[in-house]
C-alpha cells in the first residue's frame, strides 16, 4: 500500500486554530462561568429576604414560582455569627418545615439537598423551596449540638435563587469544555499530520 508508515507533514494550520480556540474561546467561557456561578451566589445571600436564627421561625413575603435558598449565615460577614466558620457538616442536621400561605407544609434537610454550596465558611446551603405567593413561615432548627453539648445557635437566611444565570453559568462551563475537546482535536489532528 503507498503512503502506509511513510513520512507526515504537519498541519501547523489546524494547530494554531486549535490553541486559539482554548486560549480566546474556551479561557473566555470558563471565567465568565465561574465568575457568573460564585458571584451571583455571593450577590444573592448578601441581599436576603429574610434573616433569623436556628432554632427559630422567619417570615418572607415570597414570590409564586421562586425559588428560594435557606442556608446558614449572615449574609454580611460582619454581622453577629460571620466570623463562625459554617460548612456542610454544620448544615447536614439542619431541619425546616415552610409553612406556604395557603396552609400547604414542605419540608427540607440539610442532609437530603440534590448539591449543596458552602462559601468560605460563611455561608452553607441547608436547601431550596418553590414560593407559592404570599406570607411564608419557616421553622428550622438542628438535630445536633455544639462541641459543649449545647443546643445549636446559628445565623440563617433566605434568599432568592436567579436559576436563569445559574444556567447560563453552567451552560457556559459545559461549553467551554467542548471548546476545549475541540481544540485538543484540532492539535492532535494538526500533529499528526497527513502522508506525504
């Protein structure tokens, strides 16, 4: 057979465009992903809904078809509790029960949450709710105790979740790694080379 194990030249052409893709597409996508999934996070428990304290109740006027995140912390670090350290330990024996206007009762567990976020130790999801539109209650409080044996005191608040941005976020992620898979191809390919 002709041209079987004999010489290749390189496609430089393919190369170049594959590490420019990862360098000005894929790095691109990547930051501005990370930069949309930790920064709207972070935006959003600073302006909660509602704060108070576990044990204890809280009250928000929720929207119908928000989503809402509970999680432990202040929302401002130096408030009272921001200089404890919350991570999903802490969060895994927090227990709440919404109580939506309509009378209706969900419940959530810190220990049965689909992903949980803790930010650097200031902040731990305990979960996420549905509004139903009106006057909602949360009753929260924790099945463990603190190193001394005592009853947990901790800060919570509730805040609104933007899903959109989190999926644009993600959506970016997920596309800069296929940005990255092509440009990887791209090398390879160029590497190679064709027989000669």
């Amino acid at each position: 057979m002709v041209g079987v194990g004999g010489p290749r030249k390189r496609s430089w052409v393919r190369i170049v465009l594959g590490v420019l893709g990862i360098l000005f597409l894929a790095v691109p996508m990547l930051v501005a992903a990370l930069v949309i999934i930790v920064g709207v996070g972070k935006w959003e428990s600073l302006d909660p809904d509602a704060q108070g304290r576990v044990p204890g109740r809280v009250t928000l006027d929720a929207d119908e078809g928000s989503t809402y995140v509970v999680a432990l912390g202040t929302g401002i670090i130096n408030e009272t509790g921001g200089g404890r350290a919350f991570n999903t330990d802490v969060a895994r024996d927090v227990r709440c029960t919404i109580r939506h206007p309509d009378g209706s009762e969900d419940s959530i567990r810190g220990d049965r949450q689909v992903s949980s976020v803790t930010r650097a130790g200031q902040y731990a999801t305990v979960g996420k709710f549905e509004g139903e539109g009106g006057s909602t209650e949360l009753e929260c409080f924790a099945t463990s105790t603190d190193v001394f044996g005592e009853e947990r005191d901790l800060p919570m608040i509730v805040h609104e979740s933007n899903q959109t941005l989190q999926y644009v976020g993600y959506g970016l992620l997920v596309g800069s790694v296929v940005v990255v898979l092509a440009g990887v191809g791209l090398i390879v390919w160029g590497a190679r080379g064709k027989v000669v």
